[in-house]
C-alpha cells in the first residue's frame, strides 16, 4: 500500500511509519518539525524512517492551505493515517489559537486533500479526551460525547464530525480512532511518563495532580500502532441497521466508523509511579497537587469494537512497557 502519515516526526507517527516500512509498505510523511518540544527528538525519529529506501519526507504544515492542495495534487495514496495535531489538554487552555489553527484548519485541508486525491480510506487520531464530563466507565464509542472539558476535547470531538460530513456528503471512508494514554520509547516530552523519569532521575519533585487520585488506561506504543495498522486495514462499511431516531454517534449509514484505541486495564496514577520507581531504582519525591483544569479523574476503553471488527489485542503491561522506555530514555539521553 502507499500510505500517508501527517505528523510523522511525532511519537506515534514515527512508530507507526516503522511498522509499515517493515512490512513493505510505501510511506510518505509529512510534518512540521514544530517546536511544541524538542525537535532534535523529533528528527532522531525521522532518521529512523529514512533509513528505508521506501520511505519519503515533506516538511509541510497542514495549516498551509496552497501548500497542503498541491501535495496531494502530486500524491495518491491507498491510505492517509492523520496523525499531525497540536496535542496537550492544559496548553490548549493557555494557547487557544493553536488548536483552532492545526486541529480545526489544519484537518479541513486533510479532509479536502482526501477528497480531491481520491484517497483509498481516511484514518484519523481522536482522544479518549473527548469522553469530557462522561462518567460510565468503561469508555464506550455508543456514548455521548458533548460535553468535553477542554478546547483539545473540542477540536478532536469536531474532527469526528468534519470525517462524518465528508464521509456522507463524498463517500470517502473515514475511521476515526479514540488514542488512550500512549507511552512508550520515543514518547513526547510533555507527556507524564517522561517527566516522572526526568524528574526522578534528577532527584526533584514529580507533579502528581488530583492528589495523586488518578486513573488512567495506560496503552504501550506498540499496541497502539498494531491497531492502527489493523484499522488501515479495515475499511469502515455503512451500517445498514444504523436508525435516525435512535443515532449510533458511533457508526453511520455512511462509510464511517468511530473506535476506542487503549489497554482495557486501567491503573491508578500512584501505581505507574511505584511501578518506575522500581525500573528507575530510585523512589520519587512526590509534590502533590489539585486537579487541574481541563483533566478528568479516570479513563478506561471499551474495546470490544475494534477487537470484534480488526482482531486487535493490547498485549503489553505497564510493567513491561515503563521498563521498555526507561532502558530507551537512558540509552537515547547518554547519547546524546
């Protein structure tokens, strides 16, 4: 298959491309190369990438309207995996603007490159974040999602709707996959993972919100992307059954579908800590603090969708994922 991969300098980006150069695919990416946070991290993983022959980079922002046309003029692809969005719930609260321009602006010229391109099937990166003030767990895509608690939510929760429209009103097959806390080797910086280990290593205090009262469905890189490659795999049909007075906000009539994309085992926030604590060797200063603004107390994937549909099984325990990234992170921070 040719693929496209938006945001393919970015965590999963990266290890996603991996996977599908591995197994033979062709693989174009682009991002911007923005510095949100270490690009130095960001081009570490594109040499990764361009070590296969296969493999092809354009650096371009998918904010760029007549840079984003002509691209996909140039280009067809069987697939496009969108993946390139200004990310992080607490600094959409602080820099609005920036999630308006790349996950509302920025996805239009996706959809409108999909649709010109004639792309095969549109796969795109929701958050479990949409699931805002919703309580029931676990996490279900039959659910309503209305209510999010911060722009982020908002953004991704209108990208859902922007694929349904596209999907509806051109037939382009558009699979929207909800992420649940990915971590992992090569992770982003600003995610807790890293800088508990930063912060250990280090020896000061890691900020544990909500006093400590958290908990989450912790999902390892490599799951995620093995179910990333089982939804590109998996063209989303419309469902016949699909009834307007009673709407599935999960499937459509259209070809358009809606997952949950996470471990299925949640663990408290205070247990991820013990947990790298032992892998680190080192206990942790905790500086314990309130909830902040735009967060959720837990979060736990109903995954049974997408089990049933693609065959996906997370396999990796957070135990064998935090040992993976802390052996990756002091390998990776002694080299460079």
């Amino acid at each position: 298959m040719k693929i496209l991969i938006t945001g393919a300098a970015g965590f999963i980006g990266a290890a996603l491309a991996l996977k599908l150069l591995e197994r033979g695919d062709t693989v174009h990416g682009i991002d911007n190369l923005n510095d949100y946070y270490d690009v130095a991290l960001k081009e570490a993983r594109l040499r990764r990438c361009q070590a296969y022959s296969n493999f092809s980079f354009t650096k371009l922002d998918i904010v760029d309207r007549a840079g984003m046309a002509g691209f996909f003029h140039e280009h067809r692809f069987d697939a496009v995996m969108h993946l390139a969005a200004q990310a992080g719930v607490r600094h959409s609260i602080e820099h609005p603007y920036a999630y308006i321009d790349a996950n509302l602006v920025g996805f239009a010229h996706v959809l409108e490159g999909c649709r010109q391109g004639k792309a095969g099937h549109l796969v795109f990166a929701s958050s479990s974040s949409v699931y805002g003030a919703n309580t029931r767990l676990p996490f279900s895509e039959h659910d309503n999602v209305d209510h999010p608690v911060s722009l982020y939510a908002a953004t991704k929760k209108a990208n859902e709707l922007m694929a349904h429209s596209y999907a509806h009103l051109y037939g382009l097959p558009c699979t929207g996959l909800r992420f649940f806390t990915v971590y992992g080797p090569w992770g982003r910086p600003d995610m807790a993972l890293f800088k508990f280990t930063c912060g250990i290593l280090e020896g000061r205090p890691i900020p544990v919100f909500n006093n400590g009262k958290m908990i989450r469905d912790f999902t390892y890189i490599d799951d995620i992307v093995d179910g990333v490659v089982h939804a590109i795999g998996h063209l989303p049909q419309p469902d016949d059954g699909w009834n307007g007075a009673d709407p599935d906000p999960a499937t459509s009539y259209a070809p358009y579908r809606i997952y949950n994309i996470g471990y299925h085992r949640p663990v408290e926030l205070m247990q991820y800590v013990r947990v790298l604590e032992q892998c680190l060797g080192k206990k942790a200063a905790l500086e314990m603090l309130p909830m902040q603004a735009g967060d959720v107390p837990a979060t736990c994937a109903d995954i049974a969708d997408l089990s049933r549909d693609t065959g996906f099984v997370p396999a990796t325990s957070i135990e064998t994922g935090v040992a993976r990234f802390v052996e990756w992170y002091k390998e990776y921070y002694r080299a460079v």
